[in-house]
C-alpha cells in the first residue's frame, strides 16, 4: 500500500518510518552519536556529524513530513529555533505581514532579534484577508500566520491568505502548533511552509522541546536544510525520539483533547462568573464557519475572561485550581492552566497586547485527556 493513500491514524504510526537496517528494531533506535566512521573521505552511509544529519532526527523528519502531507520535514531544537530558520530566509530591507496576537516569544524573536536586521514586521488583524492585502507592497516577502492564534482563539482563512501571498509572490507560513495535523494541515490549504512547536501536541508529555518545520517544495527545503546545518539549533536524537514516540499517540489524545475542549468551554460559557470564553467551536465565535471549513474539530484550547475583567479575580482563579497545574506551555496530557500577560505574552508591551484582547484578566486553558468531571469540579471550585 502506498504511503500516500494512507489514513491519518496510520501515519501518526507509519508515516515515513521503516524497521531499522541493522537489527530490524520497530522503533527507531536512540543514535546517541555525534559522529560517523568514514570507509574513504566522504565515502559513509548517509551520516557524516550529527548537526547535519543523524538517523533518529530523520526518522521524526520523516515522520513530520508525512503527517502534515509534506515532502521535507525539518526538527530544530525548540519552535523559536524553527521560526528563526524561517526568518532567516529573508534579507535586510524585506517585509513580513503577521497577526498582532501571536505567541508572545514570536513576538520577541520578531521585534527584538531581527528587526535590528533590518527587516520589518507588521502586527496586524488577520481575521478579514483583506485587511492583510493593505499592508503588502514590493518588499513584502513572508506572511506568518496562526490559526488558532495564542491566546485568543482567532481564526485565519489559510486559503484566503494563500491565494493573496501566490497573487504576489510571498511565502506563506503557517504556526500550527494549537491545531496539529489531526486538526488542520496547511499545506494542503495552499500554505509554503508549517511550523509546529512539536514540545507541544506532537510530543505531547510535557518531557521535550523541539521545533519543526514541513514544506512541499525541493528548493524551498534545500534553503532551510542549509539554515538547519548552518547555525545548527538542532534537536538531539533523545528529544527526537521522544516526539516520534508522541506522534505515535497523537489522533487518541487529539480526539480526547477535543472532545473535552467541548465540555469545557460550554461549562465555562454558561456559568455566571464568567464573561467571555474564547474557543472556535462557538457558532457566535469569529469566524467559525472558517474554522470549521478548515478544521476537522475545534481543538483543546481555551481562553475566557471573568465577569467584571478582574486581574485579581483571574490570579487568584488560576492559584486555586488543583488538577489544572499554572504553567507555561500547553498541549500535554495533563491540563495547564496559563496568565497570558505575566506569563507566555509578557513579552508583548501591555499596550500591544492588550490591543489584541490579551488583557491582564485573560485565563488561558490547556484542556488535557483527564476525566472531563474532575476538570469541571476543579475549575467550580476555583471560580467559586
């Protein structure tokens, strides 16, 4: 059976993956190695040093590249890392078109690292595709998009937004780290490249950080494999191995994400303390009828606002709760619950955030695989 008539539940297992060569192991082998004996120079099987290439890293590239129906998947050593890959793409002078509610280290890399570089970003509402044709001109060379966005929920229409980067000749990436491949897939919707913080669904224990990235084309592949092996913020085969474990699992967990993600946000919408919940499965939601469009499900993420908007109601909500833990980060087995403006976006000056809806009474959920009860009752006692 070809690879490519295979089934999303089959990939997350199969995809890309072959018994190894030397002892016929099911599950990729740890090649804890950073070198390769050499027959002659140059003459070896494929592996020369470990920044450029090792056999467990390409076995998650595989993995990545068949699962997001991409030909070249690429693993990095966190999603920041990957985004920087992308980002190097780029040269002094050129444009970048981006939501102005993205995660917050994004954010960081954007404005911090690479503006000084001289390229320019522009943070905008990307609900209406419109809106983003106003802001390109002749040095727009990349449109970087979430969908959902990190913390609030907004959902971008990928087609849209690629039928106007091909109109102009513009890359089109797509952060999609809070849908997955279960959810959404890019590429498919006319996307150039995908980028996933895979230390987030894909690994999905909350035990690894690695970034990725998938693209359909050779050439455009050819230039981030140099960037990868150039500056080299690769993963290690541990790491690699971990994600590639998690993949294995990722349409089970998906499906118990997504189906308590449901459970949760209709509680939280009808309880009389809470304001406003933020989640795409709502039909009054913006954009829902894109969402669902280009989604197979609506996903676990939730964010909602106290009645009254409170930041000490909210802080003390988030200290109170038991099974969900405060953390940073999202997409594990276990549910988190975050502060966005202290924590993941306190990067983004209040006055930018707040813009955007990321106000300092936002609560964001990771809604993990518990019993979808002990979630409910944890979440009622410490609303109160």
């Amino acid at each position: 059976m070809s690879e490519k008539g295979l089934g999303f539940n089959s990939k997350t297992i199969h995809g890309g993956q072959h018994p190894d060569k030397a002892y016929g192991a099911v599950m990729p082998p740890i090649y804890q190695t950073s070198t390769y004996a050499q027959t002659t120079p140059g003459g070896h099987q494929g592996f020369e040093y470990s920044r450029s290439a090792n056999p467990t890293r390409t076995a998650l590239e595989n993995s990545l590249a068949s699962i997001e129906n991409g030909n070249y998947g690429l693993a990095f050593g966190s999603g920041l890392a990957a985004i920087d890959a992308v980002i190097k793409l780029l040269s002094t002078g050129d444009e970048v078109v981006t939501t102005n509610d993205l995660y917050g280290g994004s954010y960081r890399l954007f404005k911090k690292i690479f503006e000084k570089f001289g390229i320019t970003f522009h943070f905008i509402g990307m609900q209406n595709s419109e809106n983003i044709a106003d802001h390109i001109n002749e040095k727009t060379k990349l449109i970087w998009v979430e969908t959902p966005t990190n913390p609030m929920m907004n959902i971008i229409d990928i087609v849209a937004v690629s039928k106007l980067a091909k109109k102009h000749n513009i890359l089109l990436a797509v952060d999609n780290t809070f849908a997955t491949p279960y959810l959404q897939l890019p590429l498919d919707l006319g996307a150039d490249i995908v980028m996933h913080s895979a230390t987030k669904y894909l690994g999905g224990h909350s035990d690894v950080v690695v970034g990725a990235l998938v693209v359909k084309e050779k050439e455009l592949a050819d230039r981030l494999y140099f960037i990868q092996n150039a500056s080299g913020a690769v993963c290690g085969p541990m790491d690699s191995f971990l994600v590639l474990r998690g993949i294995k699992t990722l349409h089970i967990r998906m499906q118990r994400h997504c189906e308590n993600g449901k459970t949760i946000a209709n509680y939280l919408k009808s309880h009389p303390k809470i304001e406003k919940v933020y989640w795409p499965g709502f039909e009054d939601h913006p954009n829902h009828s894109i969402a669902k469009s280009q989604m197979k499900d609506f996903g676990g993420m939730i964010s909602f606002v106290t009645k009254g908007a409170n930041y000490r109601d909210a802080i003390a909500i988030v200290e109170k709760l038991k099974l969900f833990t405060l953390a940073e980060s999202l997409g594990g087995v276990e549910s988190l619950a975050g502060h966005p403006a202290s924590m993941t976006h306190a990067s983004i000056p209040k006055e930018e955030r707040e813009k955007s809806g990321v106000v300092d009474a936002l609560i964001r959920l990771s809604v993990g695989i518990e019993d979808e009860n002990d979630l409910i009752a944890d979440l009622e006692q410490a609303i109160g």
